[in-house]
C-alpha cells in the first residue's frame, strides 16, 4: 500500500469521523476502541480455523477500526 492509498483512506475515515460526531451510534473513542477489539477477535478465529483467506478482510477491518480510533482521539 502506498503513501497516496494511505492519504486517500485517512480521507475517508475523517469524512465517517465527521459523520460519526453527530451520529447516536457513536459514543467517545471507546467506541471505536471497543469495535478494534472485537476485530481483533475476529482476527484470532481466523487463525485458529486456518481460514487465511478471509484473514485479509479482518485485519482490514482492524486497520479501518484503528484509523477511526485515531481519529477520534484528534483533538
């Protein structure tokens, strides 16, 4: 992945962060902490199955959890 797909993603995520703040789903920035972990979980059944091929998707998951953790820190 390259710095410009990176910059395009963080775009994104600001965009849904925005959203987010006027959203009644969205709480604080536990809330995002809360889904990365539930990723991350998802993640470890992934790898205890031996199913690789939906891991990708997963650790997608979590990069996109992660970026709107961050972003929902920025203060």
């Amino acid at each position: 992945m390259n710095s410009e797909v990176i910059a395009q993603l963080i775009e994104v995520a600001r965009t849904k962060n925005q959203y987010d703040e006027s959203n009644s789903w969205f709480q604080d920035s536990q809330t995002c902490f809360k889904e990365i972990h539930l990723e991350l979980k998802e993640v470890s059944e992934e790898l205890a199955s031996g199913r690789t091929c939906h891991l990708e998707d997963e650790l997608g998951d979590v990069l996109w959890d992660y970026l709107n953790f961050l972003l929902s820190l920025d203060v």
